[in-house]
C-alpha cells in the first residue's frame, strides 16, 4: 500500500515534485536514488518485493504463518545486503552511479567540462549531491543537480527563451549574453555584466555598469557552492580586509581560500547579532 506518509516523505526529501495536474515527476536527486537502491538493493526495490510481502503479511494475518519467523525472514537478507553496502568505496560507487545516470544526465551525451573540457559527473558533499568537473581543484565549475532534471509535461509546452536572447530593462537599457559574456546595453554604449544574469541584473546596476561603476578591485570567483547554487566570490579589498561573499554572506578572510574552505566558511556563517535586540 502507498500511505500519504510516504508521498509527503518523498516530497519533503525532494526526491519527486507535482505539476499543475498533480502528478508526480522525480526530481534528479530522486534518480540518484533511485539508481543507488536499484544497484545495491534490487531486491527491495523490484515489483516482485511488494506482492510477495503482502502475501506474506496476509498469511500472517490468518495464521498460517508465524509473524516472527516472516520478519527473519525478511531481516536476514536485507542485513546482509545492508552490510555489503557499508563495505563499498565512496568512488566506486559514485562511479556505478554516473554510468546509471549518465543518459538523464547528458541526453545530448556531452558530459564536457564549458569550463576547461574535463569530465562532468555527480559529486558528493556533506551539503548533497551536484555536478562537478573531474579537474577539481584545478577547476572548480559545479553545476546543481536540479538544473538537469527531467521537464515537466508542462514545461514541455513552453518554448526555451534562447540563451542570447536580449532581456528588457527599462529605460532603453537591456541585458544581453554575447560571444565575450554577458553585457548591458543602451544603444550606444556597451558594457561588460559578466557577473551577473538575465534574473539578478537590475536596472540600477546596469545603469552604473554602463557609467563606468565605482572602481573596485574586481572580484575572484572561486566556484558555485553547491547548498544554494550561487556563485562565491572573493574580494581582495573592502573596508574590513579581505572577504568572500555569496548570496549576500560575508566572511572575512586572510587570504584567498580554496572552494572547498569557501563552502565550509559561507554554511557554516552564524547570523550576526551584533544589532539584535534583546528580548525583554
């Protein structure tokens, strides 16, 4: 039986999501799942499992079987199975996952690194799943999981808006992505936005890329960070040293850190309760 438990469960963890009709999708973390329990435990997760255990609960239902030994019966295999599976290197089975979903992963079958032309494959981290180069440290482009999920069935009836496309900001500026990056432009004058996007360039912001913008030490990407999909960046100058910033958190640092201290340092980033009031 499928109780509303499971499906809440399921949902919670992210592993399916509904469309506007309500029907259920897996989510490409779901199919990393998927494909793990698949390998490691098929025999849990075939069709076969469920008939045969809900014969097995009505005989014990009737009484013609005893409800301890089919619960042995049970446990006995699936420790066994839980057992070979503690057993098994991280890698290898991160490999045994990347060749289950290297199709959903890469339809068109290009797996390239836009980055540096490495190797794309599931990563993991003590903040989930994502898409990484096999280059890392060297290079450190990731990419989130979700960004390669199947289309929904509504999704498929909306045509992609095209990469290049120019994307109206008012007042005669528009933001558009061409063969250097992306740039703002009013007509007549052309400037450089390569940190920004179609959905988090403003049109303040273009106005003073466009004026020349404040001079500033330019920021250092040091990679995406895979909790919250956003870029982390580090500043060699500011008004307190130098710091990395993502997604409006910052931390100071000595020196420029590696992605991986980065991550650690952002997540792990305590709100600041320097102008909290305390309760009375």
């Amino acid at each position: 039986s499928t109780y509303a438990t499971i499906m809440s469960t399921i949902v919670d963890r992210g592993y399916v999501e509904q469309d506007k009709q309500r029907r259920f999708h897996p989510t490409s973390g779901g199919w990393v799942i998927a494909a793990y329990l698949a390998k490691y435990f098929n025999e849990l997760v075939d069709v076969n499992f469920t008939a045969k255990t809900e014969d097995t609960l009505d005989d014990v239902s009737n009484g013609k079987q005893e409800k301890v030994a089919a619960l042995r019966a049970f446990w006995t295999p699936t420790e066994s199975m839980i057992d070979g599976a503690r057993g098994i290197k991280t890698t290898e089975i991160i490999d045994e996952i990347n060749h289950v979903m290297h199709h959903h992963l890469f339809p068109d079958g290009n797996d390239k690194c836009p980055k540096c032309g490495g190797k794309l494959g599931i990563k993991l981290s003590k903040f989930g799943a994502f898409i990484g180069c096999e280059n890392y440290p060297t290079c450190n482009y990731t990419q989130r999981l979700s960004d390669v999920a199947a289309p929904s069935a509504d999704a498929a009836d909306t045509p992609a808006k095209p990469a290049n496309a120019s994307t109206d900001l008012g007042d005669g500026i528009s933001f558009r992505v061409g063969r250097f990056g992306p740039y703002v432009t009013d007509g007549k004058k052309n400037a450089a936005a390569k940190n920004y996007t179609a959905d988090t360039i403003t049109l303040d912001v273009a106005r003073e890329l466009l004026a020349g913008g404040p001079k500033k030490a330019e920021p250092i990407e040091l990679g995406k960070n895979p909790a919250t999909d956003q870029m982390i960046y580090y500043y060699p100058t500011g008004r307190y040293g130098a710091y990395i910033s993502s997604n409006k958190v910052n931390v100071s640092v000595k020196t420029q850190p590696d992605l991986e201290t980065a991550i650690d340092l952002i997540n792990n980033k305590k709100p600041s309760t320097r102008f909290r009031k305390k309760a009375k």
